[in-house]
C-alpha cells in the first residue's frame, strides 16, 4: 500500500471518492455505505441490480448475456453466468 498522506498533488490528481464521483468496482463493495442488491422478479430473472448509497452509483449485471458494452461505463458492463440468485 502507498502512503500518499503527504502527497500535496494526490487530491487534484483525483481521488474518485474525494471528487464524489462514483466509485467503481469493486472499491464500491468495501466503502463503509451501504449497499442494496435487488434481483428482477421470475425464475428467469435475466437481471440483478446493485445500487449504491455513495454517489447513488448503480450497476446492472446481466444474466447470462454475450451483449457487448454500447459504450465505456465508470462502473463497468457486468455480465453474469450461470443461476441468479436463488
């Protein structure tokens, strides 16, 4: 781990968490907010959602898809496999 306490450029060089931007994944499972994880109803529930309360960020992780990202996304383009969440 790097020790940037006294760096003096280390906050306008961007810090996504200092500038409330989102903060992607998987740093967003380990800040200390919470987060929810919601599954589309069905037994084919191509869907699970994970919304965060930091940045109210959101990612979409799509069961069983081969879909390609349309474009870059700060979380990411998640792509399941497999059974949902039983």
């Amino acid at each position: 781990m790097v020790d940037v306490s006294n760096d003096k450029t280390w906050h306008a060089l961007g810090d996504p968490e200092m500038k409330c931007y989102m903060p992607g994944v998987p740093r967003a499972n380990y800040l200390p907010y919470p987060f929810r994880i919601v599954q589309s109803a069905g037994a084919s529930s191509p869907y699970i959602l994970i919304s965060y309360e930091f940045a109210s960020a959101t990612r979409i992780i799509r069961m069983n898809s081969k879909d390609e990202a349309p474009i870059p996304a700060w979380m990411g383009w998640s792509r399941g496999r497999g059974r949902a969440i039983p």
